[in-house]
C-alpha cells in the first residue's frame, strides 16, 4: 500500500489534469473527425470534378499511422502553412485527420443504404436535394453508424496516448513524468491502464444508451 499511495494517490492532482487534457483533446478531435469525415464522404458521393481528391485524402488518413500523422502535422504543417500553433492543436488535428478516413467510409456505408425510394419520395413531395438529405437521409445514417462512432471515438481514446511524445501533457505525459521521477513504473502504469480501460467503457456504455434511446425515440429497435 505504501508505493500505492505515494505514487499513485500523493501523484493524484497530475493523474487528474492528464485526464483533464486527454478529455478534452479527445472530444475536440472527435467532433472535428465527424465534420471532416461527412464533408469528405459528400464530396465523394456528390461533387463529381473533386471525387478523386477525395478519395485520395481518404485512403492517405486511414493508410498513414497514427505515430506518423502527428509528427507530420506538428513539425511539417507549421514549415507550410504556419498552423498549428501549438502542441494541443497539433494534437487534435492529427487524431482527427486520420478518424475521418474511417469515418467518411463509415457514413458513405449508411448513406449508400438509405433506400433511394425514400430519396425519390421526399424530391416527389417538391423538398430540394439538400433538405431530402438533411431531412430524411441524414437523421438515418446517423441513427446506423452511431455503433461505429461510439467505436471510433473510443480508438481516439487510445490513439491519444501518443500525443505525449510531442509534449501534450495529457494523461500519459503526467504518468511518464511521474514514472521518470520515482523509477517505479509498476503502481503508476498499472493506475493508468486502469484509467483508460475505465474511460473507454465509460465511452462505450454511454454511446449504446444513447444509440438506444435515438432508436427508441424514433421507433427503431435498438441493436
């Protein structure tokens, strides 16, 4: 109980803004991985002259690794564009560049399954393209790939753990730090596996239910 105590709850205000920063870098990179996933799935499925464009930034995030990902974003885009400006930044923008790969696939799936009646039925009732989409074709795909986000934010989760190496000093940063003072990885490694398998069954649990209550509300069975 003794190296417990001293490393892990005497440590326990740097456990905590580790977790802090890891929070919030995960919930900006997932919001971001959805926009850039949608716009790059509708620019594939409906602006035919970038179609290739598309799908070549689409293959390039889901093929780079992650690893590879931040140290370009973090060393090479400030070289070419002066952005990002920070570590944080450079953090977000990598997990959510390769998360939108996967996720322009993901909605490209469950747009491509909405039934193309439905599609005709809403243009047939005088609605333009872009409300039959937000009105009708959207709410559904959102309500069949909401398994597959719950899933990608949880590998965001885990994914997060390498922006310690540019310095974000997020929850692995914090445990690191802690383990090269004291030279006792075992209590504070086991606490921080701990953590994480803690926050990402947090994750899983609250996207079922909510998955389960949208499905309900709008009289779909839940799966």
């Amino acid at each position: 109980m003794g190296n417990w105590e001293r490393l892990v709850w005497n440590q326990r205000h740097l456990l905590l803004d580790g977790l802090v920063v890891t929070v919030e870098i995960c919930l900006i990179a997932f919001a971001a991985a959805i926009l850039g996933g949608l716009v790059l799935c509708l620019v594939r499925l409906y602006v035919r002259p970038l179609r290739q464009v598309a799908i070549a930034l689409i293959e390039f995030f889901r093929a780079t690794p992650i690893f590879v990902q931040l140290l370009w974003v973090n060393y090479v885009w400030p070289e070419l564009f002066g952005w990002p400006g920070s570590f944080f930044t450079a953090g977000w923008v990598a997990l959510a560049l390769q998360s939108s790969g996967y996720l322009a696939e993901t909605f490209r799936a469950g747009i491509e399954a909405v039934p193309r009646g439905q599609r005709e039925a809403g243009l047939s009732a005088g609605m333009s393209h872009p409300l039959v989409f937000r009105r009708i074709v959207l709410p559904q795909v959102l309500l069949m790939v909401a398994p597959s986000l719950v899933n990608q934010f949880t590998v965001i989760v885990k994914s997060s753990t390498l922006v310690s190496v540019i310095t974000v000093q997020d929850l692995m940063f914090q445990s690191q730090k802690i383990v090269n003072t004291w030279l006792d990885p075992i209590e504070i490694l086991t606490a921080t596996a701990a953590i994480y398998i803690l926050v990402v069954f947090a994750v899983s649990a609250l996207g079922k239910a909510l998955a389960d209550l949208l499905r309900r509300r709008y009289g779909l069975a839940a799966s």
